[in-house]
C-alpha cells in the first residue's frame, strides 16, 4: 500500500505482567491527520514510541514508509528518521544550547548547510511556529512551557519532515497559542502534504485538526475513523470521553 | 547522504528559460531532493544572474530549504517577474520578508586580561557569600534543631550513614590494605640496611593511624559519596523537586543538607579508624614476611608507637574532613544551574573541591597539632 505512511499489525505491548496494548492494528495514510485519543495509562505515548522504534512491541509488526522498522539497521534506519519529526510531550529540548541551536542541531547534523543558512533557516523557523527574536539566545530553562513546546516544534520542523508525531502538542498552551498552534499544522500540511500523527486531549485540536481519530481502550482500538463516525460507536469510554458534558459541547459546538 | 529512497525524487536543477532572458527552475527543491547535490546546486545559482525572470512554475517541490536556497541566490529579494504556484509564493515571499538574521557579533573586551580577571575575582568573592551564607543557614539549623530535636530527618540521616558509610567499607578497606602493603614493604627494605626492623611498628603504624587512614577515608568518601549527593541535590534542584519542598513547608537545609552533613560527620571517623586498622594489618603481613617480625611481637609494639592521642587527633580531623565533605557537595549541588552541562560542570567541581580542601585542612592540622600525640 503506497498510501500508508505507517503501518502497525498486531500490535502487542507488555510492561512486566501488564498488557498494555493487546493486539492493534492501525494504518496512518498519507497526508492525514490522525488523532490517538485514549485515557490516562491507555499507551497512547507508547504505541506512538513505537511507531517511530524507539520501543520494541512485545509482537506484531511495525512498518514506517513500507519499510520494516525491526529489519532495518543502521544508516538506512538513520536515514528513515530524518523523514518524521517528533515532538515529544515534554519537549525535550537539549538543555544546554540555546533555542537557536537546538532548531539549528538537526540542521548542522545533517552537514549540507552553510553556517549562514543553518542561521536563516533557524529564524525561519522560530517565526513559523511565533517565537520572538529574543528568545533565540535563551536556553531553555529560560522559557514558558508554551514557548518550549513551539521551539521544539521548530526542532522538529527543522529537518522538513514528511510525518510529524506530536505528543500533545497543545497541552499547557493557552487557547490562542493552541489555535494558532492549529493553524500552523494546518498551513504545514497544505504546503508539504505533511502527515501528522498526534497525542492529545485537546477536543478543540481534534475538531479543528484532525481527519480520522483513533481511540484506544483496554490496550485495543475501541474505534477509528472520523470524529462523526468515532462518536457514533458505542463504547463506555468513548460514551464518557466524547459525550460528558465537557465532550458533548466541544463536539457538537 | 541518502535522503528519501523509496521515491526517487526528480534531481533539482536551474535550466535557462527558453521563453526570455530568464531561468527555469525545475524539480523537487527538497531537502531529500536536492541533498546529493547541494553544492553543485549552490554554484549553478550562483552563477546565474538575479536579473530576468523565473518561472518556478513546473517545480514538483519545493520547502524551505530549497526556497532558502533561491531566496539568497537572489539576495533576499525575490524578483518582480516571478512564475510560481501561490502557496510556493507565500514561502519564498515570507523567507525574504525574513530576511537573514544578522550575524552574531561576539563581544570583544579591548582589556580582555583585565575583564577576566574582575569577573574572576566577582564571581570568587560571590561565591564565597554564598558559602558563608550557607554555613549560617546550616549552623541555624543546628540550633533549631537543638532547641526542638524532634524535627530531626532521622531517616534521611540513617540512609545517608547507611549509604555513604556502610556501603563505602569494601573499598576503604581495600584501599587502605594495599596501602599498608605498599608502605610496609618499601620501609623494610630501607630499615633493614640500618638494622632497624623494629621500627616498622611505629612506621606504619603511625603513617596510617594518624595521616593515611583519615585522608584515604575522606579522599575515597568524597569521589565516592560527595559527587553523588552533589548530583542528586543538582537533579533534584532541576526538577523543581526544592521548590515542591520549600512549597510543602520543608526546609530543604534541614531536610538534605543537614542530615547529609551531620551524616558524613560521624562516619568519617569510623570509615578512617577502618581504613588505619587494614592498613595496620597489611603493614603487619608484610613485617612478618620480609622481617621474620611476627604479628605478636607487631601488635605489642603498636601501644608504644601510637599513643592514644594520635587517635583522638586522627579522629576529630576525620569529622571536620566528613562535614567539609558534605557541606561542599551540598553547595555545589545547590549551585546547579537547570541544564545538563552545569550538573556536570558542579559535580566535577564539588569533587575537586573537597579533596583540595581536605588535603589543605590536613596540612593545617599537621602544622597545628605538632606537639599533640607524640610519647615524650
């Protein structure tokens, strides 16, 4: 299948004796928005830890660009990631270097720039995702939650990617930094055909963003579709998540 | 550098316009697609003029890498006659509105010898406020906890003496062996050409008992235990783990420091008093090896050769060593700026520190207590 991005087939994950994914089997296509929903501990983080090979699921097979994840070794695996960007939940921003050089980090890892490019590419991005000049020069310590986040954001940007795994991209982000944080994707993904693969909680993102939603449940996949045809399965936790008060007004407003 | 290999991109590449004075720019103008020829690319634009027009318009792809590239090659401008698809536009346009970001100018100080040597003395003589000011804080705490002993981390304390002590035995001891070994063989040697083998006992034993059973300790108590406990106030000073307690009511002096302090305190003397007791018995196994100079006879000598205020001398040193010890690492770990390279840089510093000041302290106490501890 030339349109699946990334390919999960059986998915089986197990922490000691708890099973946290038992059997999964997830197509992310080309070009989507998918969005991962799940409780707190549903291995939301997990399974997208696993698409990118940083886990090895117990069983089951990976692939990412139909190439197997577990077969692939060394340069080519290097090669593979230089394709997907990750914002990781906490931003994980190397806390040694200043913003700038972390945007620029992957860029000068790849040693095709010149250093004035890498320095060009480096303030593209950083206004791409609405961080101020001044915060270049900080380090991360220095900075709001929000602002890491939108400067890991950049980090992951850095290198063009063809699929973006955001693990909750607007959690801690006020209503106007998430909005334009949706915008941003949005205006990506009609310039690159990016796929975006997200972790989040954020109904608003999931209304605004996303065209199919993934639910997980009890370690399986409770639903998968469009957020239409998601809230209309019955299942006592999407029955709670999408339609508690909170769910129902984000939904159906 | 192999760059997207399951669709081979189409090459990138700038063709002269059939149709004016212009240039064609053709194919996928992607990171992947241009990668294995960036620097060919870079000279073809290069040597292109800016002037005439460009018809972007049969490009497959195009990012930000590859805009950057045109942008700069016209010098940040992009040019009146341009063909393009709009979205390919709204990047180009919004990478020259960028402009490129001026050059970081480093500052050059015109007296950089000078300069240095104020911020030097500054940041010494900030650095020692802040250690005074953490003696207070930590000598307060002593008086708090005098007055009211119940608040006392009792555990803390314990796993302190527990880790710090107990834990560190193996190693002082072996150290301290082999160090008796060393110093009992090459002193037998010496000895035994003046005839004097009997005067191994007050060798070794007063070498180790008042000198290399207290340094040994501490030397191997900070690298082991001062480093660590530098590291975990650092960490947890990152992870704002010192707010949450200061925030809950709990002093973090009292809750870490003083019981880590008070901890190494009284476990120095004891880890020393271990470390002289092997050092004594691989002096001795030597003594009867190379010098027929038997454990009996060894051991009755021993009174005579350390007299008992050595050991009270080699004791009260060990416990100043022990909360030297614990009060640099806990200032240093309290230092710790929130990155990674400052928990390094601290941790290094916090080791080389104490055993510095150790082995100045134990100068000092040479020189001090000369007349103490000797027969006669």
């Amino acid at each position: 299948m030339a349109d699946t991005v990334i390919g999960l087939t059986g998915i089986v994950t197990r922490f000691g004796e708890r099973v946290v994914h038992d059997g999964i089997d997830l197509a992310v296509r080309r070009g989507e928005v998918l969005a991962l929903v799940g409780g707190s501990g549903s291995g939301k983080t997990t399974l997208l830890r696993e698409m990118i090979g940083l886990l090895r699921p117990a069983a089951g097979r990976v692939t990412a660009f139909d190439r197997d994840l577990q077969a692939l070794r060394g340069t080519e695996l290097a090669s593979l990631r230089r394709r997907w960007g990750v914002l990781f939940q906490h931003g994980a921003l190397f806390s040694a270097l200043s913003i700038a050089d972390n945007v620029a980090f992957p860029l000068r890892e790849a040693r095709v720039f010149t250093a004035s490019e890498v320095a060009h590419l480096v303030a593209r991005k950083l206004a791409q995702v609405g961080l101020p000049d001044t915060a270049a020069e900080l380090l991360p310590a220095a900075l709001s939650g929000g602002m890491v986040k939108r400067a890991a954001l950049a980090r992951a940007l850095a290198l063009e990617p063809e699929l973006l795994l955001l693990d909750e991209p607007t959690a801690g982000l006020d209503p106007v930094a998430s909005e334009q944080f949706v915008r941003l994707i949005r205006a990506l993904r009609g310039a690159l055909g990016l796929t975006v693969v997200l972790v989040t909680h954020d109904l608003d993102t999931i209304r605004d963003l996303c065209d199919r939603v993934a639910v997980l449940a009890d370690g399986r996949l409770a639903a998968l579709g469009s957020l239409e045809e998601v809230t209309a399965v019955d299942h006592p936790f999407i029955r709670e998540y999408f339609w508690g008060t909170r769910g129902a007004r984000r939904v159906m407003g | 550098m192999t760059l997207g290999t399951d669709e081979e991109p189409s090459p990138a590449a700038v063709l002269p316009w059939a149709e004016g004075s212009g240039w064609r720019v053709i194919g996928d103008w992607t990171l992947a697609g241009m990668a294995p020829r960036l620097h060919q690319l870079r000279g073809e634009l290069r040597s292109v003029s800016a002037a005439g027009g460009w018809d972007l318009s049969s490009l497959t792809a195009l990012d930000s890498a590859g805009a950057l590239l045109l942008v700069r090659s016209w010098g940040g401008v992009v040019p009146r006659e341009l063909r393009a698809h709009a979205r390919h536009r709204e990047l180009l346009d919004a990478l020259a509105a960028q402009g490129a970001p001026p050059a970081h100018r480093r500052q050059w100080s015109r007296i950089p010898g000078v300069t240095a040597l104020g911020n030097w003395v500054l940041a010494g003589c900030s650095r020692v406020a802040e250690a005074v000011a953490l003696l207070g804080q930590l000598c307060w705490e002593v008086a708090r906890l005098v007055h009211e002993p119940r608040g006392f981390p009792l555990r803390e304390w314990s796993a302190t003496l527990y880790k710090a002590g107990f834990l560190a035995l193996p190693i002082t001891g072996l150290v301290g062996l082999l160090i008796g070994v060393v110093l009992s063989y090459l002193s037998a040697l010496q000895l035994r050409l003046f005839g004097a083998e009997a005067l191994i006992v007050n060798l070794v034993g007063l070498a180790t008992a008042r000198e290399l059973g207290p340094l040994l300790a501490a030397i191997l108590v900070a690298g082991r235990s001062g480093s660590a406990m530098t590291a975990e106030l650092g960490v947890m000073r990152l992870t704002e783990e010192l707010d949450a307690l200061r925030v809950m009511g709990v002093s973090p002096f009292r809750r870490l420091v003083l019981p880590k302090v008070l901890a190494l305190g009284l476990l120095m003397p004891l880890v020393a008093f271990w470390a002289s007791m092997w050092s004594i018995l691989g002096g001795m196994l030597i003594a009867d090896l190379e010098l027929g100079l038997g454990f009996r006879q060894f051991l009755a000598g021993l009174p005579d050769a350390i007299p008992v205020g050595t050991y009270w001398l080699s004791l009260w040193k060990s416990l100043v060593f022990g909360v030297v010890i614990g009060v640099v690492a806990c200032f240093y770990g309290l230092r710790v700026a929130p990155n990674t390279a400052s928990l390094g840089a601290e941790t290094t510093r916090s080791v080389v520190v104490s055993i510095t000041m150790v082995i100045v302290l134990d100068a000092l106490f040479a020189v001090a207590f000369r007349d103490v501890g000797w027969h006669g």
